[in-house]
C-alpha cells in the first residue's frame, strides 16, 4: 500500500512540473494554448536565449500565421530573436470545435492576452515581448492595447498594413480607388477594369453594408496589381505553397479559413473603430505602411500617429508595397522591426 501511495505521490509531482522549455539561438517549438473552447497554435522560431520575443498577430480573419514564417524573416530576424507564429482561434492550424459562441473579438482579445501569458510563463517573466498585427491582426491588437492595462504587458506595438477602424478603412479605401484610378485612366492604364471600380464606388459612397465593404476590398485587392511599381505578392499563392512544405494540415487550414471568413462576427466588425481609444496608447509604435495600399490604406497609419499619446512612435511608407510590406519590400521590414525591438526591449 505504502509503494502504491509513494507512486501516486511521484506521478502527481512529476506530471505538475513544467514542461522542458529551449532555450538557444535556433529554437523551432510547437505548442498549444488552450483557451475558451480552442486550441490555438504557436510555432516559436529563433533566438530564445534573447529573451525577446515578436508575436505575429495575423490577417484574416481566419487565415493563419505559418505564411510569415519566411525564410528572409528567419535569417533576420529569427537570429536575433524569437518569433512567434499563434495561428488564432479557428484560422491556421489550430483545433477545437467551431465554437461560434466565442469567435468574436473581445474573446480573441483575451486570446491573445493568454498568448503572451503563456510565452512569460515558459520562457521567463523577464522575457520581452512585442506584438505585431496585420491586416485583420491590427483591429485586433487594437483592441489588445486599449483594454484594462494590457499594454503593460508588451514592450513595442507594431502595425504593418493593419486596420484600427473599419468605417474609416471603407472609406479610405473608396477615395484611393477613386483617386488611383483615375490617374491610371488618365495615363491610358487598364482602362477598362479602373473603369468598373471607379463607377462602383461612384455607386456606393459611404454608410457601407457588409457586402459593399466586402466588394470593396475585392477591388482593393485587383487594384493593387494594376500599379507596376508594386512588387507583387501571392498571398494565397503562398499559403498553399509553404502549408505543403511544412505538412501542415491543409483540410484545417481551409475549413477554419472558410469557417472564420463566412462567419456572423464579420457584421460586427465591420462597426467596429478604436480610433477614439487610441489615446490610451502610450507604448512605443512602429507604424509600417505600402504606399500602394488600397486594402488598408496608410491614412489609417496616420490616424494612429495622430491620436496615440505614446512618446515614441514612428511611421515609414514602403515606395514598393500595397498590403503585404513584409513580403514585398523584405529588407525594409526586418530593418525597421529589428532597430524597433533593440531600441525598446
């Protein structure tokens, strides 16, 4: 009897101890956070014995963040750093049921929040820690840094093509089609398609619907590959191309990325603005934007420059990007983010 109770003693204790973490400089770890009905995710690449760790807070919703897991990015910033790519609830490679009830932003909020709980937690409470959102992933660090105290818990906040404000981002979005593309007609430009875009957006001028805002984006996103000076970029091309080179599991990634992008929360978000909470701000910013932007253009950038009370805050243009200026103008990219995080972690 005594064996058996020393036994159950030992397995209690040994199955509470914490989990064996890496500490190095080419660390490659996968785990998942469990959270609200999901398991979520994360790929941590890089240089954990930095201490520093940069949160990829990806577009969407529903995408993933296995895309930005690149080999430039790797050889840039992953030597310096540790990278961490959480694929959000339903989006990537993460599990769980559909869980309808909790797919809505103040729940990813939270997610993210146990995100970085769980990287202090494994890698050291000391550990450094910075968040970058893209797209989608800005409205949602948006919300992250402008509840209750969170900013408190990351060092840096980094907005690449990200959107704060959805109203405002529509409407942004309908002016450059306008403007852009009546400067490619008038340069005898792909007439034609400029031509479409210009009369739906004459049809539309603003108070928009979820399928207007939908179409908009659609346009935005043809439009971006009129303009010969951006360096173009595949998004989806890519994700088939690099969830087949890592084996990630592509009938999830499809099923969460269908699932997420039809989902009924889209309505929501599309009301959905923190410009008027931006004043809460006062971590440091790098605002990172494309000049060729139609998506999120980069007058949503200025609009956070303008209303953060953050001290330190700082905002570039790619000359050669539209939506994906970690992709199109790498160099620029890792250049901003690496002097960024060793200036504030």
């Amino acid at each position: 009897m005594q064996r058996i109770i020393i036994g159950f003693l030992l397995f209690l204790l040994f199955s509470c101890q914490k989990e064996k973490i890496t500490i190095g400089t080419n660390v490659f770890e996968t785990f998942y956070l469990e959270n609200a009905g999901a398991s979520m995710r994360l790929l941590v690449e890089g240089n954990t014995a930095s201490h520093t760790f940069l949160i990829i807070v990806h577009g969407g919703p529903g995408t993933g963040s296995f895309v930005y897991d690149t080999q430039y990015i790797s050889q840039n910033i992953e030597n310096k750093y540790a990278v961490v790519f959480w694929d959000q609830r339903n989006a990537g490679a993460s599990q769980g049921n559909s869980n309808g009830n909790n797919l809505n932003l103040p729940q990813m909020t939270d997610d993210l929040k146990k995100v970085i709980e769980l990287i202090k937690y494994r890698y050291g409470q000391n550990s450094s820690v910075f968040i970058l959102g893209h797209s989608f992933g800005g409205l949602l660090t948006a919300s992250f840094m402008t509840t209750d105290q969170n900013q408190s818990m990351v060092k840096g906040w980094i907005m690449v093509d990200g959107s704060h404000n959805y109203p405002l981002n529509d409407t942004l979005t309908r002016l450059m089609l306008l403007k852009v593309g009546q400067q490619q007609i008038d340069s005898n430009k792909h007439v034609s398609d400029w031509q479409l875009i210009i009369s739906y957006c004459n049809a539309h001028p603003g108070n928009f619907t979820l399928k207007e805002s939908d179409q908009l984006e659609n346009y935005a996103e043809k439009a971006e590959t009129y303009i010969p000076e951006v360096n173009q970029f595949n998004l989806i091309a890519a994700m088939e191309a690099i969830s087949i080179e890592d084996d990630l599991p592509i009938t999830s990634i499809l099923f969460n990325y269908l699932y997420s992008g039809n989902a009924g929360f889209n309505a929501a978000l599309a009301k959905t603005q923190f410009s008027s909470l931006l004043y809460k701000v006062v971590t440091p910013t790098l605002l990172l934007y494309g000049e060729y932007d139609f998506i999120c253009p980069k007058e949503l950038g200025e609009d956070i420059l303008n209303r953060i009370t953050a001290a330190e805050k700082k905002m570039v243009i790619s000359p050669v990007s539209g939506h994906n200026l970690m992709f199109q103008d790498e160099v620029l990219f890792c250049n901003e983010v690496n002097d960024f995080i060793a200036k504030y972690r």
